[in-house]
C-alpha cells in the first residue's frame, strides 16, 4: 500500500495572511474607520468580488487590463474587481431611480491586481472608499467632506496625518494655455514621476514630446508649488491667465473656505499632486503619514462616474485609504504594540471536580461582555498557569473546592504577580 504523498502548505505570493493577533489589531482599524464613516451619514455598500469583464473594464485599458484577473465559466467572461469605484459606478447606474443624491456610500472589501508582489503592494489587499456622488451636479461642499473625512478616520486610528491638495485644472490649463493640449497625458506622466525621475531626464522627456525649454521650466515650477493656502496663492497668482487655470484656482479657494467651515487642521496645498492622468477632472488629495513620504491614500474629483453606463451625467468625489499598505508599513515600524491585543482577558483555572463550576463562572462572564476561557484540558494547574502565561493573558481567575464552597474566587493579574479573593459581581466589575 502507498503512502499518501503531503501537499507542502504554501500561499500564493502577494497575498494577505496574518497570525491571530495581527488580525485582531488589523480588525480593530477597520472598525474605527466604518464607524467614522457611519458618523458622517455615509451608508454601506458591498458589491461582488466578480463583476462582468465588459463592466469592469469599460473605464480600463493599457497596464489595467494586464493586471485584472480574468476567466471564464461556461459562457460568463468575468473579472475580479480591481478597485471599488468601477463596481460602485455599475451599481448606481442601475439603482440611479431608487437611490437619494446626492448619494454618499462607503465600501470596505478586498480587490485584486494581478501586479508583481514587492514591498507595498500585493496581489489581494483592502480599501476603504468613501465617496459622493450627484445628480447632473455636485457642490465643492463634497469634495471638502472627503478631505476632511481623512482627518476624522485617521484621529480615530490616532495615527497622524498630512493631507496634500490641488486641483487638476490648474495643471491642465497651463497646459493648455502653451498649446500642447494633445500631449497633456504624456506630459502629466512624466510631471507624475519627478520624484523618481532627475531634473535632467524630466527636460529630456518633456522636449521629446514637444516643450520647449522655457516650457519646461515653467511647469516643474508650477508643480514645486506647495505650502498653506496663502502661499500658494502668492505663487499661482499671475502664473498663468488660462481660463480653465483661473478655474481650478477659485475651485481651490472654494474648497479651502469649505476646508476652515468643516474645522480642517492638516491640509497643505501641493501642486505636484496629479493622481493618474484622465480619471480625475477637478480637486486631487493624497495623504500621507505625518514626516512619511509614502501615500497611504488618495482621491479627488471626477466629472461623470457613469460614463460608460447611462446618459445621465453624475459627478462625484471619492476617499481611499489604502488600509493594508497603511498597516504593513506600521507594523514594519513597530508603531502598534501587539500585546495588547488578545482572545482572551481572563483564563479560568479549576481542577477536576470543579470544571462545571469553571464552565458556569466562564458562561456568566461572557454574558457580561468579559473575553473568558476555561482552560479544561486534562492538564496539571502548573500547566495551565503557564498556557496562560505563554498566550499573554492578563488574568487567571483560580476555581477549587474552597472557591466553591466560599463563592470567593482568586483572581491573579499575571504581569503584577498581585493576587486577590473577589465574589463574581466584583470580578466582573474589575474586568469590564
């Protein structure tokens, strides 16, 4: 007879799996950030992880449709979603007669990109999306509830925060103003990538495409603008005498006054910020880690979400706060302190002739809301104080025949040593 030949346990790489503990922390944060989101009267909404491929990739193309995991059953062409604002566009194209605008939902769920796994980004990973959505027409008011909206979820996570901010038209009216309209994505990806790019190569590439010197010159200083709202201003100021430039400048103020009426404290204002090249048509954000220089979030303005699905034109705003980058890049500093973090608050010890009073003292507890558990393996009570120890839990609570007898049971804080003998009522009292 053969033996059976073990599967070796491995994970597909780029994927998302953390230890217990890890988890728990992991779920505390998206607690914290659905309940901001509640108290700010957005409703929840959870769309398929599939979606129809001719749906989801209505709005795609180029690296896009690389990274989408497709397949077939049967007849069905089908995707799994990539983000949620494509899925959030299908969704309010079919209910737009059922639904109030303007119609403010949020969304926090899993997405798949089908991209090379490396440090900050996976294959499978978490958003949480915020976004508002109108009716032929949306006030500058949502695009300041968004940017704020950053504030509130990362006070919660008590995480601090600098949320940048411009305003798409403005780069796109100097565009416009020297006459390379036609190129303006080129020349968005290459302003996109100055960071990452030298001053040298970013003249280089802008010249291939067709600026000239002064003109390039011109632009990467419109993008190293940056400061608060006052400063920025002195610079913009005269820049440019562009229609759709002036624009996006009043849009800006606009926002800004909305920014100081909502009691917004962490936004500057930054011109280099462009997110992506056709998607966003007004107000752009991202935010990033207070000193950091990674964006753990983004958003902006888009001029018609449902394009591709009605004739009826529907602006709106939307908020993502890359919630599995954020905490990798956390845990990888050691900014949370896991050991907090537990199962269990109180290990209930008995012996063998008072594990159903164990069982009944665990029972009470948990209906007052006190994480218990009766460790009612057959093992010795040296064993099980050190089961206890080895998971971290706070508390033993100590149940013999004497306890019964008494209803006095010993309750143990395992990082004090300090020990004491408590009636239920006073053991829930100082557990809750």
């Amino acid at each position: 007879m053969s033996e059976n030949k073990l599967i070796i346990p491995r994970k597909l790489q780029g994927f998302w799996e953390l230890m217990p503990r890890q988890q728990m922390l992991f779920s505390s944060l998206l607690d914290k950030i659905e309940t901001v989101f509640q108290q700010n009267c957005f409703v929840p909404l959870d769309t398929p992880v599939l979606e129809y491929s001719d749906a989801l990739l209505a709005k795609s193309g180029g690296e896009t449709d690389k990274q989408v995991f497709r397949f077939t059953k049967g007849d069905t062409d089908m995707c799994m979603r990539y983000d949620l604002t494509v899925p959030l566009a299908r969704f309010v194209s079919m209910h737009q007669n059922e639904l109030s605008f303007p119609f403010k939902r949020y969304q926090i769920g899993k997405v798949y990109r089908g991209e090379r796994p490396q440090k900050g980004r996976f294959r499978e990973f978490y958003q949480c999306d915020a976004d508002i959505i109108g009716n032929e027409e949306l006030s500058l008011v949502a695009d300041a509830e968004c940017i704020s909206l950053y504030e509130k979820c990362f006070k919660a996570l008590d995480i601090e925060i600098e949320i940048k901010v411009s305003n798409r038209k403005i780069l796109s009216g100097f565009i416009q103003s020297i006459g390379k309209e036609k190129e303006s994505v080129a020349i968005l990806t290459v302003l996109d990538k100055l960071e990452k790019i030298p001053f040298e190569q970013a003249m280089e590439r802008l010249k291939e495409i067709g600026l000239n010197d002064k003109e390039s010159e011109k632009i990467i200083k419109l993008t190293k603008i940056c400061g608060n709202f006052e400063e920025i201003m002195q610079n913009l100021n005269d820049f440019c005498k562009n229609e759709l430039f002036l624009t996006g400048i009043e849009e800006l103020k606009t926002t800004n006054e909305y920014l100081a009426n909502l009691g917004s404290k962490a936004v500057t204002y930054d011109m280099s910020i462009i997110r992506g090249h056709d998607y966003y048509t007004g107000t752009v954000f991202e935010v990033f880690l207070k000193d950091g220089k990674e964006a753990v979030g983004g958003g902006g303005r888009y001029e018609n979400l449902c394009s591709y699905f009605s004739n009826k034109k529907m602006p709106g705003v939307g908020m993502s706060i890359g919630i599995t980058r954020l905490f990798d890049l956390l845990v990888a500093k050691d900014y949370f302190d896991l050991s907090k973090f537990n199962e269990t608050t109180v290990a209930i010890i008995t012996f063998d002739e008072t594990l159903k009073d164990g069982l009944k003292l665990m029972s009470d507890l948990r209906a007052e809301g006190v994480k218990a558990e009766c460790l009612y393996e057959s093992k010795s009570f040296k064993s099980k104080m050190k089961e206890a120890n080895r998971r971290q839990i706070k508390y033993v609570l100590i149940v013999g025949e004497d306890e019964v007898k008494e209803q006095l049971f010993i309750l143990k804080d395992m990082e004090t040593g300090e020990q004491e003998k408590l009636t239920l009522n006073e053991i829930i009292s100082k557990l809750k």
